[in-house]
C-alpha cells in the first residue's frame, strides 16, 4: 500500500495557487563534498524498489534510483534522465525513449533498454506484489526493445498519464532483480542508477549513502548543481521534539517540521545562528491528513454515522491551537487549491447538533443512560465504541481533542498508538477501525485511482479503508482516458463532489506553508524552487 502516493506523509510540501515568486535556479558552482546529516523522519520497513510503499522509502529511491525523465522544479516539464532525448507518436500513443549510452548502475553494470522493458513487466510481477503501482501502469500495452539504448512503449488506450509513467518509470537492472525469490529477501539493498549508492543500512540507527561518481560524468551532465554531497547520513528520527533537539546539536543538518514546532519549539540559541529555520510557500502539491473509516466494518458502512464523525472533528480548534491559523480545512481528496478540487464542496464544519441528528436518524441512542449511544443490530444491543489507531505521537494531542468531542456526543473512541511497520502491517490486512494518517501531494495532475477506485481494494492497494462507489469508478474510468484537460477536470471534479458526499475519510488540513529547519552548513540557491522545496540542489558549506 503507498501510504504517501510519493506517496505517508506527515511531512507537507505545499501548494496553493500563488502569485509569481523569485525564482531559484541552481548553482552549478556549487562545492562538492562532505557529508549532511538528513532526517527521513522514519525508517522505511524496505526500500526495495518494488515492493517498498511508503514516503521513507522513496525520499531513499529519489537519491538512489533513476528515471528516464524527471521534472523540472520550477517548469514542471519533463528533463532528460536516463534518456537523453525521446519521441512521441501524433497518435500519443507510442513514446520511443533514447538511452544515454555509459549509464551504469551501482554494481557497475551498464544499463540498457533491456533493464527498462523488465523494470515495467516486473511491476505486474505477482510475487512483487506490487498493487499501488499497477493502476497508473495499466494504461501501457507492452515496452520494446528496439536496440540496445532504444525502447519503445506502447499504450493500449489514451490514459493521461501514459506518457508520464513511461518518463517516471524508475529503472533497475534486470540481472539482479529478476531472480524474483531472492531479491524480494533484498529489503536493506537498492542497486540502482541514480547520484548516490547504499553504502550501509543500520536498522534503527541510519542510511548512508555515498555518491556515485559514474552518474555525474553521464547523467549528471544536464543536472549541474545538483547532489552535491560526497556523502548522506539519512536518520530515522520521528519525534519531533527528538529532530528538534538534534538540529540544536547539530547532530542533523535538515528536518522538516510542522507549525506547532516553527512557532514554539524553534526558539532561543542557537536558532537564528547555527541553525535556521524556514516558512516558504510554492505551487507544489500538498499533503492532507485524515482519518479514514474501515468499510468493512458495519459500523461504518452507514454514511449518517461517518457524516456525523466528520461533524464532530473541530479542524478549526486544531487550526487555531496546534498550526497558528496557518492550515485550512480540508474540504475533500486532494488539496484545496488543485484544479480538481470542486469550488461546489465546503469543508464539513464542526456541529454537534448536525452530527446529533445525523445519530438518531441511523438509530443511535443512549436508551440505558451510560453515556455511550447504542442501537440493537440482529436483536443484539451494539454499542458505538470503536479504536483509532495512529503512527505518529505528534499529532496524538489531535486525537484527544477529538476523542473529547466524540465522548460528549455519546460515542466511545479508543486510540491505539502502533510504531510504524505494525501500522502497515494492520492497513494491509484490514484489522482495524479507523486509521489516522496523511496522504503527500502526489502530481499536480490528479488520477484518484489508486486510491479511490474499487479495484484498488486489495492486499497492497492504496484504498486500504475498501470504499466502493460504482459511480466513481465509472467517472474515474473515463476522466482517466479523456484527453481534454478541460473535460478531464470537469469529470475529476464530480468524482471529488462524490467522494467528498460519501465522507469515507473525515478529511483534515491543508498546511498554507511548507516549514523546516536547516543548519547554517548548508548552502543553498534559494528557500525554495517554485513546485518543491528542492534539497537536491544544496551544499555543504567549505
């Protein structure tokens, strides 16, 4: 399951639709060298390339792996990566990719159109077990190797995105990952072809990697400016109070943080000296928390209850207490500011009379006057008790305000805090309640697929909370293979209206700020490109 669509993110890298900003550009002067010290905020249970889902995982797989085409932090256009130039068919339907010749990969291997045919056949490999991949690849019909630097994908309908997952495919060498059995075991180790190489993975302490030269003298030479560190101590930290005490100690040289810790934690010496913190705002996609109600569960089959538990979550006590009235609520499944978010939704407001007789109507009351509403299901006396469980300490003050609200309506939750892989582990196989969580940005260029459509309901799927709605499948299955931008955001933005009707997530915040914190080390071209932050393009300090 990609918990964070790339992919969990608690992390927020913003994006509101903004007036022009200054513009940052690398500095292809940069100094080379030395080692920064980078918190992942969580260590990713595997950053096997297939098989890994979640954001660790791939912040790992965005050093140490490569694509044919990666976008442009500030144009947002595709670049040369891997190929060096490509073509598309009038039809758009065929994409002929030219490899750069010499590219090798970590084992010194040199990489070859073969290695791109099998880093897309294995992703519908069963065993690699691969399901939250599979609905943006499903578009393409078959890759071909035309010669050694040359492959051809072909697309059997005109998704939207067909030319972008072909670009975006991460390629990995088929000599070392087709031995099915004995790669999936490799869950420490990533053999790629991008900038930097595992050099050691310490379970519970770090990931180090160590630049790879053969990279820069060949893909590198369009990337000027870029990945600059001899050397990336990649640390686990989650706690937020933990980074924060860290970066003053200058035991870490980058976090990310939340407003709470801006605002209250990041204050007095040495901050404003040895280390700095920033609040930036750009036009990338931003993250959205939640809760997401178990359909499997009767309890929340019934849309009346989860209206009512969305009515009940005060966003805007959370707003003022917790962000400083820097977030806004969340109104439904991408952020506010996405051109797919319908103008007709308005966020779900904090009413408990609403939420009251929403209750009643689906039958729920506190007939025996213990404080908790129940109703008789099948002639037994059912209780509205359930269990929340979360993996992330800093937002638990959220859960307790809610847990509040919730005892004062007469409804009973639990929370059940679970260290990160037990997390996963009960998200996949469906044995929970409730789960509270965040989805990171994702595209600019929304496919609720691969985590709203039905068939993403499975063991790995990203659709975890098994939510159905026909509708939205036959609307996401034609807004995927519409070409018109216009008619696809048209389309997109009823399936927001349904899936924001259905209420299966009680959706949280937007953040209006991206914010961190950076040791005074570290050189950098600018706060912030115009869609990501873009911490690939800083530097140590001589």
């Amino acid at each position: 399951m990609n918990v964070f669509n790339s992919l969990f993110a608690v992390a927020m890298t913003l994006a509101l639709a903004l007036p022009a900003l200054a513009a940052t550009v690398p500095n292809e002067k940069a100094p080379v060298g030395g080692s920064i010290n980078y918190n992942l905020d969580g260590e990713p249970p595997t950053i096997h390339p297939i098989m890994s889902t979640d954001l660790y995982a791939s912040k790992v797989q965005a050093f140490v792996g490569d694509t044919l085409a990666n976008r442009d932090s500030n144009t947002y256009e595709w670049k040369p990566r891997i190929a060096e130039k490509w073509e598309i068919s009038k039809d758009n339907k065929t994409f002929t990719f030219f490899l750069r010749k010499g590219v090798k990969f970590h084992d010194g291997k040199e990489l070859t159109a073969e290695d791109v045919k099998f880093s897309f056949d294995a992703i519908f490999e069963p065993k690699y077990e691969a399901a939250n991949k599979r609905p943006y690849y499903e578009g393409i019909a078959k890759v071909e190797v035309v010669d050694a630097h040359t492959v051809r994908f072909t697309a059997k309908d005109s998704y939207f995105k067909n030319f972008d997952v072909a670009a975006g495919l991460e390629v990995i060498p088929k000599h070392v990952y087709s031995d099915v059995e004995k790669s999936r075991k490799m869950t420490r180790e990533y053999v790629g072809a991008g900038p930097f190489m595992i050099e050691k993975f310490d379970r519970g302490q770090m990931i180090v990697l160590k630049r790879f030269e053969p990279w820069f003298e060949t893909t590198g030479k369009d990337w000027k400016g870029a990945y600059n560190y001899e050397r990336m101590n990649l640390r686990f930290y989650k706690d937020e109070t933990v980074q924060i005490e860290r970066m003053k100690k200058g035991d870490l040289d980058y976090i990310e943080m939340r407003a709470e810790a801006y605002v209250k934690k990041a204050e007095g010496a040495p901050w404003g000296k040895t280390v700095l913190k920033k609040k930036v705002e750009n036009s990338g996609p931003v993250s959205y928390g939640f809760i997401g109600w178990n359909f499997r569960q009767e309890l929340f089959q019934d849309r009346n209850v989860r209206l009512a538990l969305a009515h009940l979550l005060n966003r805007e006590e959370i707003i003022k207490k917790f962000t400083y009235g820097m977030a806004e609520p969340a109104r439904g499944p991408v952020f506010n500011k996405s051109e797919y978010a319908s103008p007709n939704v308005k966020a779900i407001e904090f009413s408990p009379k609403k939420a009251q007789a929403l209750l009643k109507e689906a039958g729920w009351k506190d007939e025996d006057k213990n404080g908790v509403l129940e109703k008789t299901v099948n002639g037994k006396k059912v209780e509205l008790r359930f269990a929340l469980i979360y993996p992330n300490k800093d937002t638990e003050k959220y859960w307790t305000l809610y847990r509040e609200d919730l005892k004062r309506a007469g409804i009973d939750m639990q929370l059940k805090f679970l260290e990160w892989n037990s997390f996963l582990k009960i998200l996949d196989e469906g044995k929970f309640d409730a789960a509270a969580l965040a989805w990171g940005g994702g595209d600019l260029f929304w496919d609720p697929k691969q985590i709203w459509h039905s068939s993403s309901a499975v063991v790995g799927g990203s659709n975890f909370i098994s939510y159905k709605n026909p509708e939205v499948d036959k609307l996401i299955d034609e807004g995927r293979v519409t070409t018109d931008r216009t008619k696809r955001r048209d389309i997109f933005r009823k399936v927001y209206e349904l899936i924001a009707a259905d209420a299966p997530y009680a959706f949280l915040t937007n953040s209006k700020f991206a914010f961190y914190g950076v040791s005074s080390r570290i050189g950098q071209p600018g706060d912030t490109f115009k869609y990501e932050v873009g911490t690939q393009y800083w530097w140590m300090k001589p």
